[in-house]
C-alpha cells in the first residue's frame, strides 16, 4: 500500500494541477475549445460554508498567506503544463479520498506584459488563497519554469512571493514497483470532449492504481485515477473564453 501511495504521491507532486481539453481538432492545439463550463462553484468546490468555521478558516488563509510571504514557504520552481498554451484555458479536478473531497482549479489567466513566452496562470486549491505563477512556455523540458509567483485571496492585490530553488533530482526518477501495465485509450468522454493517451495499471502489495493521461491534455493531463477500483480523481470541469475572469486583482500592466 506504502508503494502504491508513493506513485500517487509523485503524480500530485508533478502536476497538481491538472489539465486539458481539445477544440475542433486536439485540445492541445492552444486554440482553446469546445469544452463545458466549470462543473460546480460556491461551497460545492470547497467553498467556505461560513458559520463559526468561517473565522477559524480565515485565520488558517491568513497564516498560511504571511507564510509565504515572510519566506517560511515558497512556491513551486516547476509547473507541469501543455504545449501550445493560451490564454482562456481552465482544468477543474475533484479529488475523493476516504470521502474528502476538494477541487483543484487551474486556469491560464492573461500574458505576462513584455515577454515573448510567458504567461500568468492561477491555481485555486479549495483552501481559501490563490497561487499564481508567471510561467515560461518555452521553458527547457524538465527545468524550471516558474519565474515569478504570487500569493493572494479571490479579488484582492496579489502579493509576491519567494520561488524554491531548482534541484536537480539525482539517479532520476524512481520507478514504481510491482506490475507496471500501459495501454493506450481512446475516445473517452469527459467534459463534453473525446480524450485519448495512455492509461497506466499499478498492481502492488494488493493494490491496483489506475492512471489516465490525456495526450491532448493541458497541465498535468491527468483526466481520472482509480485505487481499487474507487475513483478517487476525475476531470470535473474544462472551458476556454478568451477573456477569462480572472481570480485576483491584478494591475493592468501584469
């Protein structure tokens, strides 16, 4: 189970995140797509239901903020993305695991003003604060990509924070043990678009993971997960407007 759990670990890790849905032709084509709206909102995606765990949550957002912007956390280095990014695009996970739910929301939300490559992306974990990350599309595959990062609550002034620095993973990457079955999937519907890429079995210790990967995907491209037979991770939402509400205030000229 230990094993099992450490493969689930290293996909939250390298993406989460998510991503990816298609247009006309490939979801990955940086032309957006034809993909529905968000699947939920409000307290159904994690939202604050308020009541008497409203303050305790504030204080939690607010501690967990000053956090990041003392230095005591920093932000990611790396963010999985797809090709061909553009502005407009949004991935929406929901996670259930032993029946906690939360969402994970991504979305591309504007160019970075005077670059060639880069862009803002925001993420919404549930938990009350936004990160954002100015992203280097034509960033070197497998090196950082993240140039600057922010920190903030939905509607109010982002604040800057500190970036972790790069490490290079020595020996690379470990291999997960037990069985290892991959197989190529197509045309599965989910969000009102057809997906295809590689589903990947994990049998071990009497555990058995599903993962599903999107070749026309965005971020991360993971689509949906299975442990034992339990979905525990599914694309809930993707949608592309090329004027997106974006979920900080940020100044004209970010």
């Amino acid at each position: 189970m230990n094993k099992t759990l450490s493969l689930l670990a290293v996909i939250l890790t390298v993406g989460l995140a998510f991503a990816g849905c298609k247009s006309n032709s490939k979801a990955d084509n940086g032309e957006g797509g034809g993909c529905g709206a968000s699947a939920c909102g409000g307290s159904e995606c994690g939202g604050n239901d308020g009541g008497e765990s409203a303050g305790a949550n504030d204080a939690a957002v607010d501690a967990t903020i000053k956090m990041y912007t003392d230095g005591t956390m920093k932000a990611a280095p790396f963010v999985a993305m797809h090709s061909f990014v553009s502005v407009g695009q949004y991935w929406e996970v929901t996670n259930n695991f032993g029946g906690m739910k939360s969402v994970n929301k991504w979305q591309v939300s504007a160019k970075a003003a005077g670059t060639k490559s880069e862009f803002i992306v925001e993420s919404d974990n549930g938990q009350g604060y936004i990160l954002a990350y100015q992203i280097d599309a034509w960033a070197e595959a497998g090196k950082p990509n993240v140039t600057k990062a922010w920190i903030g609550k939905a509607g109010e002034e982002p604040k800057e924070i500190k970036i972790m620095e790069w490490k290079k993973a020595e020996g690379g990457a470990t291999a997960p043990s037990g069985i290892v079955l991959t197989e190529e999937f197509s045309d599965i519907e989910m969000c009102g678009e057809s997906f295809n890429g590689d589903l990947t079995t994990v049998k071990s210790d009497g555990n058995t993971t599903k993962t599903w990967i999107a070749e026309n995907g965005w971020f991360n491209k993971l689509i949906k997960m299975e442990m034992n037979g339990d979905t525990v991770m599914e694309l809930t939402g993707c949608d592309f407007n090329e004027k997106p509400e974006v979920w900080l205030k940020w100044e004209k000229d970010e």
